[in-house]
C-alpha cells in the first residue's frame, strides 16, 4: 500500500496560483466578447442614423465619428480620431456645450462656413464627473442656401415679379395660389380642369388651407358674367338660413322688410355661390337645396311665383361628411349632387417644401401692403418656420408673417421678430411630435435634393461627371446621393 507525500506550501500555493488564473484568463475572455458585441452595435447604430455623429473625451480630441460626420464635413475618421477637435473647426458647439455643463435640443448651429445644421448636444458624464460630450447633428445646408439665394434675388426681381404676376393674373387665374408640391399641383390641376363646366365642385380641407381661394379661381376662370356669391353656413342663425338663401316677398313674415329681400341664390343667378362651411348646414335646409339643385328654380319665402336661375355650386368643407351622413346628420343624396368632383386641399404639414416660398410671397405682400422694405430672412428663423406644424395652416403662416412685417425694424427678419410664445410652440412640437423634424424638414430636404440633382442631370443629358461638375460637388458624392435618393442611373 502506497503512501501518498502531503503538498508542500509552496506546491499548493503554486497550485491555487494557477487555478484562479485560468479563472481570470476566463473572465478576461468573457469581457472581452461583451465589449467586442457591445462594440459592434454601437458602429452599426452610429452608421444608421442619419445625422453625423461626434464624441469627444475630456481633452477634446475626437473619440467617435461616424459615416454621415464624414459626409457632412468631407474629413475621414482616421484624420480626425485622436485628435483636438478645434484643429478642425472653429466655431464648436459641442465643446462649450462640455464646458457649460449644460443641454441643446434642435438648435441652429453653423460649425463652419457654408455649413448649417440643427444640433442636439450635450455633456457624457461618469460617477458625476464630465468626461466628454457628444452630438448629433442634422444638415439642413441646402435648405438655408435656397432661403439665402430667394433674398439674395428678392429686390432685384421684385419689380419684374410684379409685372409677371399681372400677365399671369390675366392669363391664369390660379396663380394666386402659390406652391409647387405634388399635392398643390394636383389640387390645382382638377381645379383647372373642372372649372370650363358648370357642375358642382365639392371643396375639401381643413381651415386655412385656401378653399374660397380655390372657389374664386374656378369661378374667375369659368368666365361666366354673373358674381361670385359666398355664403357661409355656420355663420347664419338657422332660423334666417332659408330667408338669407331664398329671400322673401313683402310681408312674409313679423319684421319683413316692406318691400322684400332677394335672397343670396337670386343675386348669385349667372355666376357662382359658395356655400362654405357645408357641414353646418341646417338639416331642414339641405332638402330644400337638394330641391333647387333637381329644378333649378325656388320660391322666395311667402312667395308663390318660381324663380329659375342658373347658378354653378361649390361646397366648401373641413367636415367628415361621410361620417355625419352615417350619423343621419347630413342627408346623403345632397351628398351625392356635391361631390361631383372633389378637390381635396392639402394641409401646409403636407406640404412643407412650399413653406420658403409662401414665406417670400407673403413677406412680399405684407412689405408692398405696409411701406416695409424686407430684403432677407435668417436662416434658423425659416428654420422654425418649416418644424411648426401650422395647425391654422396657410391663413396662420400669413398671419404670423404680416406680424413679423409690420414690428420688423430693419430690412431683415430674424428669431427676435418672432412672438414670445412661436418659439415655445416649436419647441413643443418638436419635444412631443419628433415626427416633425423626422418626416418633416428631413422631408424638406431630400425633396429638393432630389428634384435639384434630377434637374441637372436631365440638363447634362446624365453624364455624371458634367453633372457634378455643375452641382459643385465630387463625383463620387454624385453617385452616392442618386443611389440615396433613388435616382437611376440613365
């Protein structure tokens, strides 16, 4: 029977040595495959994303930059990894936002010349101290360079505007109605088409989106001889509604007027009448239209002679008529005698690539309409203007642009001229709603991107190297942004 020798000290201290470093050797690796997976998620979220991305330590060298930074600032990673970021740009944001230890949301930055962006900022802080800080920035520059160049033109064309907005005032009269989006042009274009006819024309939007603009257009350019007539139907008492719209003979009734009233559809014989607002219309009211629409002819009330006219109708509606003919509140075969064509006007939300061009006509009007001179516009106040989301839409756009107009005291409109609480609303939207900036001003952007380059290269019968040579940019940077935005290549 053999014995077994006991372990020395030193054997069994040699021996817990080895086994707790095969233990640490383990851990190591396991860290290390954490780290190397956590790793891998960060560089393929930084390369998603759609704004460029910076992180820089506490001695403000860069520790992060990704794809579209490169992009955006045409400076690779590895030029600027490790290094100080004030080597490269004069005017930070991001290291002052470190050193002040505070936040930016959404703010209108110019981190180097002919370069424009919204920013998010802030510090990257660990056990309480701050370490770094970070930001994401959206590019916005091609949006800012049209708003300069619409006010870098605007007094040297105004003049020559004015008289082609009169040529066009008398040879097309839809061109009041201003903007070039899908949406506007698509409204304009059935407007147009229909207005050569006498049938009815059902008018739908919400409030402040131009529908008795629409009307007078189609009506203008019906040229018919007779007036155009509105009536608005939330507007009227509903027991005055069938006296206003038909009028009554002498007598009719207590407080009649002695020698009788022609009502708006009788003065309106020849031309148009606009019924607005016709979801307000009174229940009883509707049959009695839909009776004027089959005959063409109404008695005045207290009357018993037939009135026979020829009056083309437009509705005009922000209301759900479809759920309130369901809901028994609108009768459905008065329906079916308005929406012969529809024309559906477009929120301002719909379209937010017409924003700087309504900005200008309306700065344009309000100027010549009140003896102001307004020559230019900053860029992060057409900036604020484009994230609102306009619930007023057109009619608020206008209000709040005669406003800056009339306290502007100087020939420019900055974020100063804006009322105290519009900053406030922007802000809000953009807070609660980051849909706005998402698939708005984002929208903005690639839209003109995308019709500028398609332009150019149809111009340069697509020779891309003829095109980027006009487009200012590199080739390369060509093919990239056609494969972005979808454009194939000829």
């Amino acid at each position: 029977m053999s014995m077994q020798i006991p372990l020395t000290l030193e054997q069994l201290s040699t021996y817990i040595e080895a086994e707790q470093s095969d233990k640490i050797i383990e851990g190591f690796q396991e860290l290390l495959s954490l780290y190397q997976l956590q790793q891998a998620r960060l560089e393929a979220l930084l390369d998603t994303v759609n704004e460029a991305v910076c992180v820089i330590d506490e001695s403000d060298k860069v520790v992060v930059w990704n794809h579209h930074a490169e992009l955006l600032y045409g400076i690779a990673a590895d030029e600027i990894i490790e290094k100080p970021i004030e080597g490269f740009f004069s005017n930070l944001m991001l290291t002052k936002v470190m050193k002040e230890r505070r936040t930016v949301h959404e703010e209108y930055h110019t981190p180097c010349p002919d370069t424009h962006v919204l920013i998010n900022a802030r510090p990257v802080r660990l056990w309480g101290q701050v370490i770094g800080g970070v930001c994401a920035e959206r590019d916005i520059t091609e949006v800012v360079q049209l708003n300069q160049k619409l006010s870098q033109t605007h007094q040297e064309v105004q003049s020559l505007k004015q008289e082609i907005d009169k040529i066009h005032s008398q040879a097309d009269y839809f061109a009041a109605i201003y903007g070039h989006s899908a949406a506007i042009r698509e409204a304009i274009s059935i407007a147009r088409r229909v207005a050569s006819t006498k049938v009815p024309v059902l008018l739908r939007g919400e409030s402040g989106t131009g529908k008795e603009l629409f009307a007078r257009a189609i009506h203008d350019a019906s040229q018919c001889s007779g007036p155009f007539i509105a009536i608005n139907c939330g507007a009227i008492s509903p027991n005055l509604f069938e006296s206003e719209l038909f009028g009554y003979q002498p007598g009719a009734f207590t407080g009649a007027d002695r020698k009788g009233k022609v009502g708006l559809l009788e003065q309106a014989n020849g031309g148009t009448l606009l019924l607005d607002e016709l979801g307000d219309m009174p229940k009883d009211m509707q049959v009695k239209l839909l009776r004027v629409l089959q005959d063409k002819s109404f008695f005045r009330v207290g009357g018993n002679k037939a009135i026979h006219i020829d009056v083309r109708i437009i509705a005009a509606t922000h209301r759900n008529l479809e759920e309130m003919i369901r809901q028994g509140e609108f009768r459905e075969d008065l329906y079916y005698r308005l929406n012969v064509v529809a024309v559906s006007l477009p929120s301002l939300r719909e379209r937010l690539d017409d924003i700087p061009e309504l900005v200008h006509k309306g700065i344009q009007y309000y100027g010549n309409l009140h003896d102001k001179k307004i020559s230019k516009v900053d860029p992060a106040l057409m900036a604020s203007l484009i994230q609102y989301s306009w619930p007023g839409n057109i009619r608020e756009l206008f209000n709040v642009l005669e406003r800056l107009v009339v306290l502007a005291d100087s020939n420019f409109l900055g974020m100063d001229n804006l009322p105290s609480n519009f900053n406030q609303l922007v802000c809000h939207v953009v807070d609660s709603e980051t849909r706005v900036m998402d698939a708005g001003l984002l929208e903005v952007t690639i839209s003109l991107e995308k019709e500028m380059i398609a332009k150019v290269l149809s111009e340069q019968h697509y020779n891309k190297a003829a095109a980027a040579k006009k487009l200012g940019i590199p080739r390369s940077t060509l093919y990239y942004k056609m494969q972005r935005l979808g454009l194939e290549c000829q």
